[in-house]
C-alpha cells in the first residue's frame, strides 16, 4: 500500500510539472525570492573614525523617467525584444525610439513617397482580408477594422489537444512626411485589444506586449513592400529584355528621332544594352538629363556589319552624344547627335534607322 501511495504522488508530481502554462514559458525560470529582499542600510561609522572605500561596481542603477515599477518577477517577460525589420532599400530606424516607426527614403521618382507607402498599405491590408475602418489622407492616419487572430496555445504535455485563444486588434498607422516630401515616417499603434482564453476575456496588455504586437503587423508591412519592391523590379527587367518597337518620328524640339513604345525607366536602361550591341562604348551617362556620351570604333562585329551589303560607311568612327527623353506617358524619344550637340539631320537618321530597329526589337538582350 505505501508502494502504490509513492507511485500515485509521483505521477501527480511530474503531471503537475507538466501543466506549465505559456506565461510560464515566457517568463524567468527560477525563484522569486529576491522581491522579498529589502535594501541594507551602509555601514554607519562614527565620527572619529575614518570611513571605509566603498566600491560602487555592482550598484543597481536607478529606474529610468517612466520605467515600470511592476515589471518585476513573474511580470517580467524574458523574450528577445521585438525589433522593426528595415528590409526595403533606403529604409532606416531610429536609435532609442521606443514607438514601432520606420522611415522611408524615396528611391523611385515614378510616383510620390506617401502615396507609394499608402498604397502599400491598402494592398497589405486587402491581402490580408483586414478591412479600413477610418481612412483620411489629409490627416495621414488610417485606423484598420478588427483583426480577429486565432491562435493555438500549447497544452501541458500529457493532453492531446491544444487550447484556442481569439485575439482582436485595431491598429493607427500614421504617417509624418517632411516639408520636401522624400522621407517619411509610418508609425503603427496598438488602438484596441482584446484575448478570449476560454472564459477569460483580456482588455489590457503590458507596454512590452503592445509594442510587441505594434512590431510584428509593422514588420508584416515592410515586408509586403519589400516584395512589391522586388516584383516590380523583376517585372522591369522582364520588360526591358523584351523587343521594344521604334519607329521615325520627332522629339519635343522637333528635331528627327526615332520614338520608342516604351516608358523613359525601361527605354533608358534598354538603350545601353542596345548601344552595346551596336558597337558603341559608353563613356559617361547622365540619367537625370538624359545623356549618354558614346564612342563608336567600327570594330568588326557591330551593328552595320551583315546588315548593308554596300561599302557604304554609314557612321564615322568617333564620339558621339545621345539624347534620350521621355515623349508621353507611354513612349521615349531617342536623338542622335555628334560630340557638340547638334542633332543628326532627317537623311542620316533614316538611314541608320533600319539597323537600329532591328536589334531595339530583338529579345532577351543580355543584361
């Protein structure tokens, strides 16, 4: 009888043991008998005599401007800090900022910062199925509907089932942009909270937790845009090894050029893979002008050979000057010059203008 009485408290030992709820596993393990602890008072030492060199190297520090008193024990959650994820180019954080923010660096001049980010937003959030409760651009704050989050909670060992818990949040996403509209701040905050474990319904959540949760949606965001980011770009190069269609026409200072079907971002990168095809060498570019200072050698191999069966020469070797400029929403003018900037003349632009649609219209250039 005693054998069977130690085998049972056994058993219910090790069950217990076992009934280790989640806060458990979030907080330090261990006693908590250092709360019990009270501070010593220093040594008095009497006047005559003289006081000993105290070192100050384990001196607790004093609590912070607005640090939590209750934060201590079981109250305490041990996890790694929740950190925001700058995962898109030209994105940083701040040091030392408690609140969930990111700040955005604008990249692409296709569209506004803001609206870029807006958009973003609104195409993370329809994704998600997570509804808008209150959008006012002018005010830059968008409040979301509640996000319902149905999630498993481990149960002690000996169970086969795990408990469910219904999470719901709203969130305030705020966006701060500065006076010159190329950086801005999207900062997230935990609006509304509510858990249901069973009976128990939860309305209030610790500041580590809110930010916690502030972090993980925020990071969630940064990470769509990211990959919108990387579409986008896999989507350009797509474009820009495709064949582009030219044909002869005028540029806006109505000098002969020949007119791409393609927008000024793909024409431009698709131009230095055609120059180099045709047998030029890029010397220096400019973009933001849209210049590119070339040399072209007659080196056997490049655009006109194979393509004239005349001796004709239909280039001099030396350098040259390419304008290219954006002709609508849609197209792209290109304009040959020679090194001081004078336009090529009708004639030789149509008679260069077999060869350089030819190889403008070829796919999958090498990039």
């Amino acid at each position: 009888m005693k054998r069977t009485l130690a085998i049972a408290s056994s058993v219910a030992m090790v069950v217990l043991a076992g009934c280790s709820s989640q806060l458990d596993r979030k907080t330090a393990s261990g006693s908590y008998e250092y709360l019990k602890t009270k501070e010593q008072k220093l040594i008095e030492v009497p006047d005559e005599l003289d006081a000993p060199e105290f070192s100050r190297e384990f001196t607790v520090p004093e609590l912070g401007e607005g640090a939590e008193e209750s934060l201590v024990g079981k109250s305490l959650v041990v996890r790694s800090p929740a950190l925001v994820l700058p995962l898109v180019t030209g994105s940083h954080v701040e040091e030392g900022k408690n609140s969930a923010t990111i700040w955005f660096d604008q990249v692409d001049d296709s569209q506004p910062l803001s609206q870029a980010i807006w958009n973003s937003l609104l195409s993370f959030l329809d994704e998600q199925g997570i509804g808008v409760d209150s959008f006012d651009p002018e005010e830059k704050i968008l409040i979301t509907d509640w996000i319902v989050i149905t999630k498993e909670i481990e149960g002690p060992w000996y169970s086969f089932t795990d408990e469910e818990s219904e999470i719901g949040e709203r969130f305030e996403f705020s966006l701060a942009v500065k006076p010159h509209g190329r950086s801005a701040a999207l900062t997230v905050e935990l609006k509304d909270y509510l858990q249901t474990l069973g009976d128990e319904v939860v309305s209030e959540v610790s500041s580590m937790e809110e930010r916690r949760e502030e972090v993980e949606v925020l990071n969630q965001v940064i990470g769509h845009y990211e990959y919108q980011i990387q579409l986008a770009e896999t989507r350009r190069i797509a474009r820009i090894r495709q064949g582009i269609n030219a044909e002869m026409g005028f540029n806006a200072d109505g000098d002969a050029a020949y007119i791409l079907d393609a927008k000024y971002d793909v024409a431009w990168p698709r131009m230095l893979l055609v120059l180099r095809k045709l047998g030029f060498n890029v010397k220096d570019l400019d973009k933001s002008n849209g210049l590119l200072f070339v040399t072209y050698n007659g080196d056997q191999g490049s655009w006109w050979d194979g393509l004239f069966s005349s001796d004709k020469q239909l280039l001099k070797k030396g350098d040259y000057r390419l304008k290219v400029a954006k002709a609508g929403a849609e197209r792209t003018s290109v304009t040959f010059m020679n090194n001081e900037s004078v336009p090529f003349e009708a004639n030789q632009v149509s008679d260069l203008y077999s060869a350089f649609a030819e190889v403008m219209s070829e796919d999958n250039l090498d990039i």
